[in-house]
C-alpha cells in the first residue's frame, strides 16, 4: 500500500531526515565575514559547533569560502536557513 504523499524514502532525491548536512557559503574576504555566517547558522541550527566551519580563501584571497555542516532535522530549517543566508549582504552565493 502506497502513502500520499509519499514517504521519503520512496521520494527520489528526497533527503532523511535528521541527517549531516553541509552547506558551503561565499562572499567577499572581509573582517566578520566567518563570524556573521556562525552567527546566520546559529540562528537556525543552535547544536551547530562553530570550530568545525572550514574556512577557504580563493586563490587571490579576495573571497571566502565557508562550508558549514549542520544537523538538519527538517527541509523547512533548511529553507529557512537557506533564505537568511542568502539575503545577508555579506553573502554572494550558497550551495
């Protein structure tokens, strides 16, 4: 018997959740960029730890990549946190 909707694991490309889950932010090499991403982050994954960012210069260091694994529990948190990083001023793209 079939559910409707149906349930993650029957929905191709769906994720299950809670799961481990990175996302990788850029925007220009400024002071507080890293700790305004933490700060986004926190916001909306509060078990998130902020010594596990990984923090890569491009290769003129004028831009910042920080890739954040957070725990996700649901795809509303990650819309949620995916919406406020992406309207930060400080953030040029997210993935």
């Amino acid at each position: 018997m079939s559910t409707f909707p149906p349930d993650a694991a029957e929905t191709p490309g769906a994720i299950p959740f809670p799961c481990d889950f990175p996302i990788k932010i850029m925007g220009r090499n400024v002071d507080g960029f890293a700790d305004a991403v933490a700060e986004v982050v926190l916001r909306h994954a509060p078990d998130y730890d902020v010594a596990t960012m990984e923090l890569r210069p491009s290769r003129e260091r004028n831009y910042l990549g920080c890739t954040c694994t957070i725990r996700a529990t649901s795809r509303a948190q990650l819309d949620a946190l995916y919406r406020e990083l992406t309207s930060h001023p400080m953030v040029s793209v997210v993935l």
